[in-house]
C-alpha cells in the first residue's frame, strides 16, 4: 500500500509525470479534476478503506496541505513517499503558458504558491522523498533525496 504525494508549482510537470509513470498502478486523486475538498476528502478515503494505491497530484506546499494526507495515509498502514518537483520558476511559467487557454493558471496563483512551497522533509511522515527534475527531452530525471545533500528552499 502505497500513497504518493506530489509537491510543485503549477507547470513543474507533476500530471505529465503521473501520466508516464503512474497512471497504470494508482489511482490519481487532483483537485482540478474534483473541484471540492469534500469530493477529494471521499476519494482519498475510498483509497484507504480500499487499500488502493494513490497519488495526490496538487501543489501541496505547505506542511499543513501535506498533512491531511499523510496521517490518514500512516494510520492505515500505508507507505507515503514524496516527489517533490524542483523545477525552476521560468520553465514552470514557460509550461503554463503552454497549456490550453482553460488550463492556464494565472501567473499570481503560480508565484503566490511558488512563495510559500516548502521543500518536504521526512519529519513530516515520509518514508522516502523523491526530486523530480524535468529534462529539455520531456523525460524526468528522479533521485532518492540522501540527507547529506537537501536542496535549499525554493
């Protein structure tokens, strides 16, 4: 049992990296697809009782916005890994404008959760936390983050 916690600005390429690695073997619980935390709180609940394996695919910034899903994640016995999408500001705001006009988030949204992302730490409740790094080619570049080498914040 395993529960995923994606953590990025918009436009880091957290969907595209679901899409590629995940879609097949979890189920993907978005609040752009949701719409309410209420759908999303049932979902995520169904997930446990269930003990499907999931990702949250949202910005999820802070500790408090992790929080909700890890210690619901832990007390049912799951394993809650991180990936955390270090991705520089420019390209995110180059991918958002990229999407199609309906998906294009406004670039206050992006720079006031680009502002308050907190890189995770295994303090929080993960048993492992992963860097995401997007390539020029499309592909990711994924490393198991060693405590000797903590990326600074944003």
């Amino acid at each position: 049992m395993e529960a995923i916690i994606f953590i990025g600005i918009q436009g880091a390429g957290k969907s595209s990296f679901y899409r590629q690695h995940f879609l097949d073997t979890h189920i993907r619980i978005n609040l752009d697809m949701l719409k309410t935390r209420h759908r999303e709180k049932i979902l995520f609940q169904a997930c446990l009782e269930a003990k499907q394996r999931l990702v949250v695919d949202n910005t999820n910034p802070t500790l408090e916005d992790r929080s909700r899903y890890i210690q619901p994640a832990k007390a049912k016995g799951f394993r809650v890994l991180a990936y955390y999408f270090q991705s520089p500001l420019e390209e995110c705001k180059q991918r958002n404008n990229q999407r199609p006009i309906k998906q294009i988030v406004p670039i206050a949204g992006l720079l006031a959760t680009h502002k308050k992302l907190i890189i995770p730490t295994l303090q929080e409740g993960f048993d492992s936390i992963y860097i995401v790094n997007n390539c020029p080619d499309y592909s990711f570049i994924i490393e198991e983050l060693n405590h000797a080498k903590l990326p600074e914040n944003h």
